[in-house]
C-alpha cells in the first residue's frame, strides 16, 4: 500500500507529457545515427585484413562504452538515493540498469562475431571477454532483485547498494587487457591510437556519440514509463482506499 502522507512518495513529478528536451534528443538522435551509419559504412576505410566484418567493431566498442554509461549512472543514482531517499534516484538507476544490460548484450553478441575474423575464435576466455560476462550477470541480478515482491524502498536500498558494488566490475572490464596483458583482446584506443586510421577514429567516434544519444533517449522514455506506472499504482490505491471506507 503506498503511503501518500509520506513525501519521499510524492518526491515525483508524475507529469509524463514528451517535453522539448525529449522532442530534441529524438532529432539529435536520429540524425546523429543516420550521420554514424555513413559514416561507417561510407567513409571509414576497409581495413585490410578483415575487410567490411571489420566495420562491426565501432558498433561493438559504441555498445561497450554506452554500457559502461549505463552502469555509471546505476551507480551515482544508487549512491544519491541512499543519501536522499527521494524515489526519482531509484527510477533512474532502475532505468539505465536495464538499458545497460540491453547494450552489454549486444556488446556479447557483436563481439563474437568480430572476434571468430579477428582471431578466427568465436570465444575465449581470456581476461575481458570473462568480465564482460560476469558484469551481464551482475546486472541481471540487479533487475531480478529490482522485481522482487515487497515494499518499492525496501528493494530500492537492496538493489542500491547491489548497483554500487556491481559497478566495481566496470573498470575491471576496461583495464582487464592491460593487467593480464592478453594479445587476444588488443588495446584498440590508445594514446598512439590503437592502430586506427584517421577515418576510422572519426567514424568510432561518431558511432559513440549517436549510441549515447541512443542511450538518453531510452533513459527519458522508459523514465516516462516507470513514472506511468508509478501514477497507475497511486490511482488504483486511493480508489482501494475510498472503497474500504
């Protein structure tokens, strides 16, 4: 039953109606896809060993560092809300969990595929591939404990302090090829820039940025969602609460 004396249940603005900041991120998104996509496909050369199967590396590094936004934003929402206890730091954290579960998913679909040209493998254990899974089933996790029965602020603490340690795994994931220093899984971007040619970095680069725009958009969206939910639940209790008098 939600409790509506209690503030931290309407620290919400319940108003789901599509603003002009969500009008514009569409646009930018779009655009910035459209312009990612000609970009790799048209105007980044072939690379010469493994041809046009090579151009599914700037959508599996974009997916990978999305990602790696994603779970940073679990972690700074998750942090707030056990300081604040205000809702809307769950639904955030909530939200971009799930999305960036979505993007290491397919982080773990592309890189097979690119890795089976590459390395003629389609997996190996070796130090990055093996955290990337073990941080896809961490935040599975996450979003199990997030369904839960029980009490909305009993499981946002359980699954705030989940998303704070999971994140741990992040950084694991990024500095995992330096300090087991595989050869499998090379230094793509580095200060000598990874063996990309200057077109190839353009093209990586824009591929990143329409992912992350990808990425805002999902948040505000399924943000818009949960706040609908959140509304329904608030209706349908003050309706069970006029009928029991």
């Amino acid at each position: 039953m939600l409790d509506f004396n209690n503030e931290k249940e309407l620290d919400l603005n319940l108003n789901t109606e599509p603003t002009l900041l969500h009008r514009v991120i569409f646009v930018l998104t779009v655009v910035s896809m459209m312009v990612a996509i000609y970009l790799v496909f048209m105007y980044a050369n072939i690379e010469r060993v493994m041809g046009p199967v090579q151009k599914i590396f700037y959508f599996h590094v974009g997916t990978a560092a999305v990602a790696a936004i994603a779970f940073f934003v679990v972690f700074v929402c998750s942090i707030m809300y056990l300081i604040t206890k205000k809702r809307i730091y769950d639904v955030y954290a909530g939200v971009s969990g799930e999305i960036g579960v979505v993007f290491t998913t397919l982080v773990l679909l592309t890189g097979p595929i690119w890795a089976k040209a590459a390395w003629n493998v389609w997996w190996n254990w070796e130090p990055r591939l093996t955290t990337t899974l073990i941080l896809w089933f961490i935040y599975v996790a996450y979003i199990m404990i997030r369904l839960m029965d029980g009490a909305w602020d009993k499981k946002a603490r359980l699954a705030s302090v989940f998303g704070i340690i999971g994140f741990i795994d992040v950084p694991i994931v990024y500095f995992s090829v330096q300090w087991w220093e595989t050869t499998l899984h090379p230094v793509v971007v580095s200060k000598g820039g990874g063996g990309l040619e200057g077109n190839m970095i353009v093209a990586l680069v824009a591929s990143i940025i329409a992912l992350t725009f990808l990425y805002v958009l999902l948040l505000q969206k399924g943000v818009r969602v949960e706040k609908s939910k959140i509304e329904l639940q608030h209706m349908k209790a003050r309706i069970a609460e006029k009928f029991s008098r």
